[in-house]
C-alpha cells in the first residue's frame, strides 16, 4: 500500500465525498457518511476492485484528514462483518486496479476552487 501513503494526511472534502453520482462513475459508493464527521471518524465505502466483489474500503479521519486507510473484505451474509484482506489480495488490487484507486483518492481530496 505504498502507493497510498501519499493520501496520508491529506484533508478529505465532504463536498467530495457526498457526489453519489461522481463517486459511482469512479467505480465507488459511500456505505457510510458522516454527516457532520466527528473529530475521529470513519468513511466507509464500496467497490468491486481485484476481482473482488463488496471490496470494503475504509478512510478513518481525525479533523478531516486522512489518517488511515483499510481494506477488507464485506460479508455477504452481514456487511457489517469485515475481514482484512492478506498482502496477496492487497497485491491484487493493486496490481488490477491501482489507477482506479488514484482516481478516488485524488477526488476525495481535491479542494474544490473556491474563487470561481
């Protein structure tokens, strides 16, 4: 996950985050949105990513910036239920999926120009 290290500290813009329709064009939906985020929390989202169906992607916050970053799989059964994935499914989605992950990250941390 070294391509994500990158991310780290970057602040998340909420603005970003809610656009359903652009998230979706990247391949992505929010399971779960803060709205106001607390000072520590916690962005969840959905995508299919390495072959991988319900690919969990979690972006924990503190003051809207970018802490941590976790992948796991979500449980057919319960999608409250997530198991981590081992460093050869990390490699996977990496390895298929890598400009894709750019492409979200970038979105949801671009600021948008406030003088226009």
């Amino acid at each position: 996950m070294e391509e994500l290290k990158k991310y780290i500290g970057r602040t998340v813009e909420l603005d970003n985050v809610k656009d359903s329709a652009r998230l979706k064009e990247l391949g992505f939906t929010c399971r779960y949105l803060p709205d106001p985020p607390e000072d520590f929390d916690e962005f969840e989202f959905v995508a299919d990513l390495g072959g991988f169906k319900n690919l969990g992607l979690m972006v924990t916050v503190e003051s809207m910036t970018v802490k941590k970053i976790f992948f796991g799989l979500l449980s057919p059964d319960d999608p409250d239920v997530v198991t981590g994935l081992t460093e050869e499914q990390v490699q996977k989605v990496f390895a298929d999926d890598a400009d894709a992950l750019a492409q979200f990250f970038e979105f949801i941390t671009r600021q948008h120009d406030r003088f226009s």
